[in-house]
C-alpha cells in the first residue's frame, strides 16, 4: 500500500469514527494522535511510510469465542445473536476464522477474507502481507484462513464477534494458533469454552496450557471468561460437582489466577433432568452465569476506548523505554564487532605489508613514495588513494557481517512475537545503512523532537482517559446526567 492509501484509510476511519460515535470524540482524536506516533516510528525505521500502528487496532469493540472442537461455541453465539448463523455439530464443521458484524440487512451474507484484508476497521487489516508467514506449507490465500460473516441482530450493532476454529489437530493447527494470538492480542473479552461432555481436563493439556498458561502474565487477564459449556450433562452424576471441581483443579494447575469460571448449557439441546431440585440448581447458575457473560459482553464498547487510549500510551512506552534502549544496545553489540574486525583486518594488512617490504628488502620504496609525495608526484598519491579504498571496501564488508550477525541475535530474541521482531529488524537496518557514521551512538530517528512528539502523545492519552472518565463517572455527584452524555470538548 502507498503512502497515499494509507492516509487516505486514515481520513475514512476518521470519518467513520465521527459518523458512527458522534458522542465519543476520543477515538477520532485518538486517530490523529495515531499519526504523531507514526511519524516517529517511521523516523526510527520501525513502520514503513505505507504503514500506520491505527491499522492494529480494531475500533470496534471485539469479542473473540475459541475453545476446543464441539465445545458449544456456535451455538452459543446462535443463542445470543437469536440467529442459526454458525453451522452446530459434534464434528469440526469449520476450518476458518469468522468474523460476524452487523448489517442492516434481513439476510445473513458471507463475505471472503478480503472484505477483512481491505478495512482498516477489522482485525485482519493487511493480514494476507503475513500469510507466508503464517502459513505452514507455501503461499495460502487469505480467504483460506479467515470470512466475514454480516447479520441483522442488534445484539452485534456496534461490535465484532469472531468465531475460531478448534484446537484440536489440523493440517493448519500452526497458523491457527498464531493467527488466534492475534486476535486475543486485540479482544476486548475472550471467551474461552470447554466441553464438560468431556470430563478429564488432562486429554486437553495443550489447549489448556495455551488458552490459559500462557495468559497468566498478560497485564489484561481479566479479559478472559473460562465457560464450561453443556453442564446439563453432568446432571446425573451421582457427584455432578466434582466434575467441575476436576476442571477447576486442571485450570489451576494451568495456572489460571485471574478470569471467571462459569457453566452453562444450551436449554434447547439440554437433556432431560428428572430431579426438580437439580433441575432448578441447575438451571438457576445457568441464567446467572449467562446473564453475567451478557452484561461483559455489553460493556466492552466502553473498555474499547479506554483500550484504544491505554494502546497510544503503552506503545510510546514501548519504543522510548524497550525499543530504542534494544536498538542502543545492538548497535553497541554491531559498533564493537565492526572496531574488533577493522583492528585485527589493519593490523594482519601492516603486518603483511612489512614482512613483504622486508623479505624483498624494499623499504627504498617506502621512502620514495614519501619523496615523492613531497615533491607532489601523483602516483604515490593514487596508490594510498587505491589503498584507501581497498579498506574502504573491507570496512564496508565488516559492517555488512557485523550486521548480519547481530540481525540473527535480534531474531532469535523476538522469535515470539514476529511483528516485533520485524520491526526492530528493519529499525537496526536503517541504523546500520552505508550513509550512517558508525560514531553515531543513538539510533536512527531518534532525537529531541521525537522524544517530545513521544511525550505529546503520552499526554494526549492521558486527556483521552480524563475525557471518557469525565462521560462515564462521576464521583463527586456534581454533574447533571444529561452533562455527562456530551462529549467532553463541548463540556469544556
């Protein structure tokens, strides 16, 4: 994409924002702080002039539902949408990623994976740039991966819901998973079902380890419902607790500390429970259970601008604090490498030189070129310019294997997380061009008028957050209701 089109998707977000948002300023004004933020990634090298960090972000608000095959996803997204959109089954019924919006039309339409590729708005904004990244044997076309799916429940209006396929083993488990880390990265609430038709935890060990280990650290962990989905089964258990105490044990030993643990089922597909007293238990946690993941569900458009805000201010953190002090101290690694190799490559030249001039017993020459550079002869002087330019040649080399070898390094170090890593790649290379002196300790772009736009924006998100905390509080109890529901420029 050019220059232009990205500045150009930039204007239409902007006027999306305004069109569907007229009461929440923040996120058009988070777009133009987006922007300031760009042009200092794009001085340091870490974003190309076509890209921008708007397009990672999703401005709608995002739920994503994953889980392992049969685990009652769709039909618990059927449920809520009040829709028979996603096909139900026992069986994988779906390989893809989908991605249900709203439409104002009656019917349900699907839509190929470029309808996501191509907007801004959605997660998948350029995804297909990384399919051959993320595809496992060649090239995949994006549609292989991902569909978007529209519908006219306005249980959806305003946001995105996205379906995964399961975890269980497939020819594309690989792209899956790091496409679903993609999406968790972007949620504003993950739901994550597991089948209590299923009841030893441990045959699901790396759904476990992955959907749960591996979110104990996140700063965002509440984000992430555990639902233990079609519970009705274990209604006539002579012990029908303690099969949900064996799933609490199996999350615990994942390591779950933060998140909710709920149990429900679908009442249509539910079967029959003769006993009235477990019958109403049951059915008693489940409307409770449902109406608490109903409520989440409806309170992320809230926590979708305080995500977008806290994102501005987390990725200048991000390049002054962890990025630059990286790209400082790689250079440092390359600048040490380069000095090493220059000394040693000079000093086996002078040495050279020297035995030569002494075994052909030429050190006349020696003093002749100076003579001659004295009296202002030419050729002494086009020889040194020859040498000159001989280790020229050899310093270039160096710092092109220097290069290479801390690149290998800085890719080693970020293996995790590939959009980092290319990031820093392409920063550490435009460090390191040819036109670049090696005395030059910081890294490329970064100087006191990036420092301060860094600042700017870290400032900008803080008003951002002061401004949808003067819309959706009031601690003082000073402030007329009506008041509250302006936006906060025209309160000022």
């Amino acid at each position: 994409m050019s220059t232009t089109n990205i500045l150009k998707h930039l204007a239409n977000l902007e006027k999306h924002l305004a069109e569907e948002h007229p009461d929440n300023p923040v996120l058009t004004k988070a777009v133009h702080s987006f922007r300031k933020l760009d042009s200092v990634a794009q001085a340091l090298g870490l974003l190309e002039l076509n890209e921008s960090y708007a397009t990672y972000v999703t401005w709608w608000p995002m739920i994503a539902v994953l889980g392992t095959f049969s685990s009652g996803k769709s039909t618990f997204i059927n449920s809520y949408l009040e829709l028979p959109l996603q096909r139900t089954g026992n069986q994988a019924v779906d390989d893809k990623f989908t991605v249900i919006c709203y439409s104002r039309h009656d019917e349900v339409k699907t839509l190929p994976g470029v309808a996501l590729d191509a907007d801004p708005r959605f997660p998948f904004y350029q995804i297909s740039h990384n399919i051959d990244e993320i595809a496992e044997t060649g090239p995949q076309r994006i549609d292989a991966y991902i569909q978007l799916k529209t519908c006219p429940s306005e249980k959806i209006r305003g946001k995105i819901l996205i379906d995964s396929p399961g975890f269980d083993a497939d020819n594309q488990r690989t792209s899956t998973l790091r496409l679903t880390q993609h999406i968790i990265d972007l949620s504003d609430l993950v739901l994550v079902f597991f089948d209590a038709r299923h009841p030893e935890p441990g045959a699901m060990k790396d759904t476990l380890e992955y959907l749960v280990s591996a979110t104990i650290h996140r700063p965002d962990a509440n984000k992430f419902l555990y639902i233990l989905n079609q519970i009705d089964v274990t209604a006539k258990e002579d012990n029908p607790e303690e099969v949900i105490s064996a799933w609490q044990r199996s999350l615990a030993q994942s390591g779950l500390l933060a998140g909710r643990f709920y149990r429900i089922y679908d009442k249509d597909a539910a079967v029959p429970i003769d006993d009235p007293q477990v019958r109403e238990r049951f059915e008693q946690k489940r409307e409770e259970d449902l109406a608490d993941i109903s409520a989440r569900m409806q309170q992320i458009e809230i926590e979708r601008s305080y995500r977008i805000a806290a994102m501005l201010e987390q990725t200048a953190n991000i390049i002054e604090t962890q990025v630059v002090s990286k790209l400082e101290a790689a250079l440092d690694r390359w600048r040490n490498q380069v000095f090493t190799l220059d000394g040693i490559i000079l000093g086996l030249l002078v040495i050279l030189t020297g035995a030569a001039l002494t075994v052909t017993e030429s050190w006349q020459l020696v003093e002749d070129c100076i003579a001659g550079i004295s009296a202002g002869g030419v050729f002494p002087i086009l020889s040194i310019v020859v040498l000159a330019g001989v280790f020229s040649y050899i310093h270039f080399a160096v710092r092109k294997n220097a290069a290479r070898s801390v690149l290998k390094q800085l890719a080693a170090e970020h293996s995790h997380d590939h959009t980092s890593s290319k990031q820093i790649i392409r920063a550490f290379n435009k460090s390191t061009a040819g036109y670049r002196p090696m005395f030059l300790k910081k890294p490329a772009g970064w100087n006191t008028t990036n420092q301060r736009i860094l600042a700017e924006v870290k400032e900008d998100a803080n008003d951002y957050i002061q401004m949808l905390n003067d819309r959706f509080t009031d601690p003082s109890g000073h402030q007329e209701p009506e008041k509250i529901e302006q936006p906060a420029a025209e309160q000022a």
